[in-house]
C-alpha cells in the first residue's frame, strides 16, 4: 500500500513536472520577445504585463523549490531548473523600464 502510494506521488510528480516546464518554455518566448515593447504611449498596460510576468515568475520560482524538496524526499536527482534563473535575469531590465516609466 505504501509502495502503491509512493509511486502514485512520483507520478503525479512527474506529470506536474512535465507541465511546468511547458509553462516554462511558454514563459520564456514571452519574456524573449519583450523587446517588441518600444511604445511609451502605452506604458501602463505594459507595465500591468510586466507585473504579471513578475507573479508568474515568482509563482516558477516556488514551483522549483517545491519540486527539488520532493526530489529530495524521493532520494531522486535534483532537476536543473537554471532556464528559470536565466530567465529571472534576462526580464529584470524590462521590469524595471517598464515599472519605472509608468511610476
């Protein structure tokens, strides 16, 4: 019963995992394509984006925590999940046009 259990976990782990990082790889083409913002006149709808990309990168963020402490628990490896701090990275100078402009 707790073998069942445990690999039910790991499944609905793996399933999960497989999700993410789609909603990774989404997350990214929208961050890579951020340069076609060059309007100011629209500044605060683009900065109403940029707070929502902020969430959803904060929501990755605890996601990948999430998913390595149970990779740990598992006893499996750990996935790499540095595609989301390069993407961090690469956004935080649109954030901070695009936030200030509209201050």
């Amino acid at each position: 019963a707790a073998a069942e259990k445990r690999e039910a976990f790991a499944a609905a782990q793996t399933a999960e995992q497989e999700a993410f990082n789609k909603s990774l790889d989404k997350l990214e083409r929208v961050i890579n394509g951020f340069d076609k913002h060059k309007d100011f006149s629209k500044v605060r709808d683009v900065a109403g984006d940029v707070a929502k990309l902020q969430d959803e990168l904060r929501d990755a963020e605890e996601k990948r925590a999430l998913f390595n402490k149970r990779e740990v628990i598992f006893g499996t490896e750990q996935t790499d999940y540095s595609q989301l701090g390069r993407m961090v990275k690469a956004f935080e100078p649109y954030a901070n046009l695009w936030t200030t402009g509209a201050k």
